[in-house]
C-alpha cells in the first residue's frame, strides 16, 4: 500500500472508512495501483469468502488480497491474491477491513455489484486455468506496453 500503514491502521481502528491505492501485481488483473484505488471499510464481525481484506503482514507492511476461505474456529483465513497462485494463512486478528468500493479507471462501484460479483465468482472458480489465465494476461499486457512505449517494453 502507499498510505502510511500506522495511519490507515488507525483511522480504520477508529470505526472510518479508508481509501488506498494498491501497489505491486498481487490483484491483477482486477486492480493496478497506477489507475485504481479501494475504500476499505472496517471490520465488523467475522470476513466472509470473496471478501478483499486488508491485513497487516509479520513484517509491518498492509496488503489487500481476497479471501478464499474463512477457519472461523481457528481464528484464520486462506488469502490470496487475484494475480497470485500461492495462499497465506492470515490470523482474522490482523485483519482491518474490507473492501466496500472499488475505484477503477475513475469509476467507482460497491463491492455488491453484479458484475464485480461476476468477476469475484469466476475468478474463484478458475483454480485450474489461473496459471494459464494469469501468463496469457501478463503477455497481453506486456504487448500492450511495448506497443505504448514504440516496441520497448518497460516493467
């Protein structure tokens, strides 16, 4: 995240709603922090699946990754990021908020909407072809950049 993770903690802990701006590849194809930020709203009761949660990781950095399963006896979470095929085990204890609106390309839609609902089903249910969605998405974009910067491609 590029907000200061102690104030965007804290503004959360006291009950307001955040907007932050993501970095990194972790939710692409859905958000690229160059075009898109997420208003995060705090926690109230138990995450469910689907869920965009923001959480704190061991080493004091804010990540925003969608939950995949919830071990509410076990006080966990399995997370994981839309442009990632690995899972985290996440203590619900560290977790914040969760996504209430999406910002993308200057338009804003909540987290209830049917087609993000769409995306959030599909995405989930794409387990086996992910890797081979995620390569052909990644060499889309990587032609698209070339194609921007005259044939040069810059990451």
């Amino acid at each position: 995240m590029k907000d200061e993770p102690s104030i965007t903690a804290a503004l959360l802990a006291s009950g307001r709603s955040v907007r932050v701006t993501p970095q990194g590849k972790s939710m692409l194809p859905l958000l690229d922090g160059k075009m898109d930020s997420v208003v995060v709203n705090p926690l109230r009761g138990s995450p469910k699946r689907g869920d965009l949660a923001l959480y704190r990781e061991p080493g004091g950095e804010l990540v925003l990754h969608r939950i995949t399963r919830v071990y509410a006896e076990k006080g966990v979470c399995d997370v994981r990021g839309d442009g990632n095929l690995g899972l985290e085990k996440v203590p619900i204890a560290c977790m914040y908020g969760v996504a209430g609106r999406i910002c993308r390309k200057g338009r804003e839609f909540s987290v209830r909407n049917p087609l993000y609902l769409a995306y959030v089903w599909g995405w989930s249910h794409s387990r086996r072809f992910r890797k081979k969605l995620l390569k052909l998405y990644r060499k889309y974009q990587k032609e698209n950049n070339a194609k921007k910067t005259g044939g040069h491609f810059y990451e």
